[in-house]
C-alpha cells in the first residue's frame, strides 16, 4: 500500500513542479523575420542605423527632386509655352461710308445716347503704312454712359481684326469717343492662334478714321509685309489710292472685305 501510495505521489509532484516552472517567452529579436537580422552581429541599433541611412538617401532624392522642379518653374513662372516678346503692330481703320456703318440702335428710346443703346459697325482696314488694305473690323458697342462734359460716350466695344488669310484677332474692353482708350486682345484665329497682350486705341476722326498700336505676346513672329513704317497719326491721313482701290498688289491674300 505504500509502495502504490508512492507511485501515485511521484507523477502528482512532477505535474506539479511543471506548472510551477515560468513559462518562457521569446525574446523580441527571435520574433523578428530572419532576414532583418541576416547575421547575429546585427543588433537592434545597427539595423535601425541602417534604415535612418536609407530613409535619408529617400528624402535627398526626394529634396533635389524639388530643386530641379523648382528651377525649372523659376525660370518659366507662368508655366505658359507661349513665346513672352512683345510684337508690335499698327493699323489704321477708315469709314469710307460704303457699308452702312455705324448702325445706331437706340434702345434707350431716349432722345441723347443712353445706357443700353447698341452701335453694330464694320470698317475697312489698312496697314500702319497706308500701303495695303488687309480686310475689315466687325462687331458691336454697347453705350455705357454719356459724357457731355466730354463731348462724347464711354462704350463696352466687343470687335474683330481680319487680316484676310492670316486669321484675325479680337479685342474687348472700354472705348471712349474722347481719349485714348486701351483694350485687351482677347485671341485669335490663324497665325494669331493664342495671341494676347492689349491695343492703344486712338480717335482721329469720330467715328471715321481710327489709329490702333498692338502689343502683341504667345505667337510666332508677325509677315513682314504687315509692319510697314506707319504713318504719323492724324485727321489728315489717308490711304494709298492702290490700296483704296483694292489692286492685287496693294492688298494682301484674300484679304477680308
């Protein structure tokens, strides 16, 4: 009996010095894949060393990234492709009281210019030079206010420029009857796809006879054959009578009529 009473004391006390004993855990480095830690010299702070040393060759790539980009911005601000020179061109546009224009539409229905009235045009134009006729301007002003102080009206114009085959160009802005005014190209069509930049208006005659100086910006260089010398503004001015009388070589190609 006490040989069985033994027999059963010893596998108790074995299970229980089992449980008794800590469990053991592995340590944080045996956890890790052991392709982080290729040989055992690599500790803990070398691989971290290593990653700091990687991450800074990211974030220097990275930073003359950014300086390269930012050169090139510098040296392009406006990221515009467009050609930045300034091209000027000078035209004159005449009234020769052959196409029904101005047409005054008083829509006011008051008796002296007023808000709203609307004044649809189209002249003859010619370049700076008097020389040649390159076709005709089109389009419309809008009365915004009169002034009699000033013997004349402030206008919001909305025009186009056709220069025959070359294209055209349209503008916008104030026109006073008064002073010079000062409007903006709005774009183009043909060699002047793209154009920007603004127009000095000058009245000579109201509303016959008109001078216009171009500022010119985004496209390529203008037909030599439209920069002439221009002719010194004034009410005297009058074109060349080839070029009044449209001969072939007064005008340019198929210029508009």
């Amino acid at each position: 009996m006490a040989s069985s009473t033994s027999a059963l004391r010893s596998p108790l006390s074995s299970s229980l010095k089992l449980l008794a004993q800590p469990r053991s855990h592995p340590s944080s480095s045996s956890s890790l894949p052991k392709t982080l830690f290729p040989s055992s010299n690599l500790n803990k702070n070398q691989f971290l060393t290593q990653t700091l040393k990687l991450n800074s060759k990211d974030y220097n790539c990275l930073s003359l990234f950014k300086r390269s980009f930012s050169c090139k911005s510098q040296a392009n601000p406006s990221g515009d492709p467009r050609p930045t020179k300034v091209q000027e061109l000078c035209v004159y546009e005449i009234n020769e009281r052959d196409r029904g224009s101005p047409a005054y539409l008083r829509l006011s229905q008051k008796s002296v210019n007023s808000l709203g009235d609307l004044v649809p045009f189209s002249n003859k134009l010619y370049t700076g030079d008097l020389q040649k006729r390159v076709g005709i301007t089109a389009g419309l002003c809008i009365l915004i206010q009169n002034k009699p102080e000033k013997k004349g009206d402030r206008y919001e114009a909305i025009y186009s420029f056709y220069f025959g085959d070359y294209g055209h160009i349209s503008v916008q802005g104030s026109y006073l009857t008064y002073e010079d005014s000062y409007l903006a190209v709005t774009g183009g069509s043909g060699i002047f796809e793209g154009v920007y930049g603004q127009v000095k208006l000058q009245q000579l005659v109201f509303p016959l006879k008109l001078f216009y100086t171009f500022y010119l910006r985004g496209i390529g260089d203008l037909p030599k054959e439209l920069l002439g010398k221009p002719v010194e503004p004034s009410p005297a001015v009058e074109p060349s009578p080839s070029a009044k009388a449209c001969e072939p070589t007064a005008t340019i190609v198929n210029f508009t009529d």
